[in-house]
C-alpha cells in the first residue's frame, strides 16, 4: 500500500505565475478600442523596427493582439511571403483576411511548436506581451528562438513600466500619485517586473542569440494626451480583472482612483514607459 502521507509523491502545484491581465473577456468592446490606442500609439516606431523585414520573408508574430502590426508584416512581405499571427484570443485577428496572412490561436508559453514550424521563420516578432509573462520571459524567448531559421531575427518590444510617474514634485497630485505608485513598485506589489524591458538583450543572449542591439525611448506626455488616455484605460483594465477576482480591496480601489485622475488632467506632466526595442540573430 503506498503511504497516503508520503509528500515526494505529491505532484507540485504548478505555478501560473501572473499571468496576462487585460483579457478581453467581458469587455470585448473596450479591450478593442484600448488596443486601437495603443496601435496608433505605437505603430509608427515599431514599423520603423520592423524595416530589416524584405519581400518573401516567412514571419511569426507572437501575441499579435488587434494585429495592426500583422497586416503591416504581410504587406511588407507581399505575395510571395508568408506571415502567421498567433494569440492566445484570437477574436480581434480573425477579423482579418489576407491571403498570405494566417491567423492561430495559439499559446507560446505551452502549445506545441510544431504548428507554428520550428526553425522555418525570417522574422519572430513581439509586442508588450512578454512584460506579463513574468518569470516565465525566457521560457517564452526560447521557444521564439526556436521557431527562427539560422540567420533569422527575433525583435520584441517590451516596457519598464515603473517609470510612468509625474515630473512636477510641485503639482498638487504628485505627492499623492507617488505614494500609492512607490517608483513603480506598484507593479512588484503585483507580480511583475517594473523594470523587465531592460532585461532583454540579457535574456536574448542567455537564449542564444547573437548580434544583439538594444534600444530605449521614453517621452514627457500631459495628461489628456492619447498617452494619457491609453494609460488610464491600461490603469482601468487591470482594476476590472482585480474587480473580477475579488482582489479589489479599498485601499486598492483608493489607489486606482489615485493613479488614474491625474491623466485627464492636462496641468500634470509625465515621464511615460521606457520602451524598449531589442533585436537578436539566430546563428
Ligand atoms: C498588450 S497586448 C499587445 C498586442 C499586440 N502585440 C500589439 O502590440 O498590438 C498583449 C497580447 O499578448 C497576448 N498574450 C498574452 N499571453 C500570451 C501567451 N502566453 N501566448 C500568446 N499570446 C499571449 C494577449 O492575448 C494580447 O493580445
């Protein structure tokens, strides 16, 4: 009879870490007007990132969200090359149809890479997704890895989001906003890394990659900015997955109200995300 007490036989929970935050689910329409912000947001620099990416090329994007950036790819690529655009909510991609764009529901983090093609791609691409992956980022960078041909490249976007704060000590909100932000360590309080994008050539380079460049960019916004509005709908989406899981406290709920005010506000002026670009080789 085996000992029902015997704990090397218990299998070890498995730990989901944070997980991703800002599922669509419940608020479909919202999630698809805030990932509408943050293309126009974003859009311009990461097609800018993306320029290395030649006609014919074979191109994975991985956690492709709304997937701007997706049909950008195949546009870039044309007729003769191919690009697939993985998620793990496809809603918002399905909408698209283009012959050389093929859409996935796919999980980077636990999902076969066999579907995708090991070793078959130009180009494996990421948007503020692996931010949320936290602990697990260079699981996730792995298996990217894998999926480049040798000399292709992998590029990833990711935020340190702890520096989002005011740059007035003098404005009346600052004091209160840094007190319930704490230098970004709002973020820690949650599971996350608020300084995760620097990170990246690291984990590039422990995941193999060579030819590594890395590059940051931050700007000083005003509340009222489309920045600010995409922010606080950011601030806002993560209180209602808070709200949905019970986890929404009163000092918590105080927080938000702290945290979110401030961007209407067109007096307030803030450092925004430092924003990190890092590309790496497949050798
Ligand atoms: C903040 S959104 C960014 C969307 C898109 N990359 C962009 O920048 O427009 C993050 C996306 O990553 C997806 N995601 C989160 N965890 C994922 C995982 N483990 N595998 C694949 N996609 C994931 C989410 O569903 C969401 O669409």
């Amino acid at each position: 009879m085996p000992d029902p007490r015997d704990k090397s036989k218990v299998a070890e929970p498995i730990d989901l870490g944070p997980g991703y935050r800002l599922a669509a689910r419940g608020r479909q329409e919202a999630e698809d007007d805030r990932l509408a912000l943050l293309e126009q947001i974003f859009d311009p620099a990461s097609r800018h990132r993306r320029e290395l990416v030649q006609p014919g090329w074979r191109c994975l994007e991985v956690g492709a969200g709304r997937g701007s950036m997706a049909v950008w790819l195949a546009e870039r690529v044309g007729k003769s090359g191919h690009v697939m655009a993985t998620d793990i909510d496809v809603t918002y991609l399905e909408r698209m149809n283009l012959p050389n764009l093929e859409i996935r529901r796919h999980d980077i983090l636990k999902d076969p890479l066999d579907v995708l093609g090991p070793s078959s791609f130009d180009l494996v691409c990421s948007r503020l997704m692996l931010f949320w992956l936290a602990g697990k980022q260079e699981t996730a960078i792995q298996r990217m890895v894998e999926c480049l041909r040798p000399g292709g490249w992998l590029v990833d976007e990711d935020g340190d989001w702890g520096t989002v704060s005011p740059v007035d000590p003098s404005h009346p909100y600052y004091a209160r906003y840094e007190g319930a932000w704490q230098g970004g360590e709002w973020w820690a309080a949650r599971g996350y890394d608020p300084t995760f994008g620097r990170k990246l050539p690291v984990l590039f380079e422990k995941c193999g990659l060579k030819n590594i460049r890395s590059e940051a960019t931050a700007e000083i916004v005003r509340g009222g900015s489309l920045w600010a509005k995409w922010w606080q709908e950011t601030l806002l989406a993560i209180r209602a997955w808070e709200q949905s899981e019970d986890r929404l406290t009163e000092a918590r709920e105080e927080e938000y109200k702290v945290l979110t005010a401030p961007w209407s506000d067109p007096s307030l002026w803030f450092l925004n995300a430092l924003l990190h670009a890092c590309w790496g080789q497949r050798l």
